[in-house]
C-alpha cells in the first residue's frame, strides 16, 4: 500500500495525535481514532493491520490521501 499526502495537506505529530492543515479547504482537523492508527503505521512503514486497507481507502476518497505508484509514504513536517 503506497500513498502519499494530497497537494495542498500537511501534517504534524503532537500531543500523540496527528493534526493536518488542509490549504486548500482552509481547515485544520484530526482522524478518528481507528483512521489515525491506520494512518500511524502507515508513517511507520509497520506491518497493517487487516482493516486498514478499508480506512486508508476511505482516506483517499475523503481526499486525504493519494495513491502512489512509488514507494512513497506520508511525511509529517518535522518539530521546529
């Protein structure tokens, strides 16, 4: 499963949790909890879960997140 953030997102890890900026919808927001897990291991490279397949696809309908035909993954911005 290879996806990347969408053009226009960022995000960053505190707290515990993930907050992302989408640019082009002028909003801050989080994912519900099951989401964030999927989208935590998949930062991580770490071995998904069974359902995360159906989560991150929701991520990619919600525009979230993209498809990528490279091995490339989600990228927070990291801690100043």
């Amino acid at each position: 499963m290879n996806f990347e953030l969408r053009e226009g997102i960022s995000c960053c890890e505190t707290g515990g949790r993930f907050l992302f900026l989408d640019l082009d919808r002028n909003r801050y927001f989080a994912l519900a909890p099951e989401a964030e897990q999927a989208f935590r291991r998949l930062v991580a490279r770490d071995a998904p879960a069974p359902e995360d397949r159906a989560r991150l696809n929701g991520l990619v309908q919600s525009g979230l997140l993209v498809p990528s035909d490279w091995d490339a993954r989600p990228r927070p911005c990291p801690a100043p």
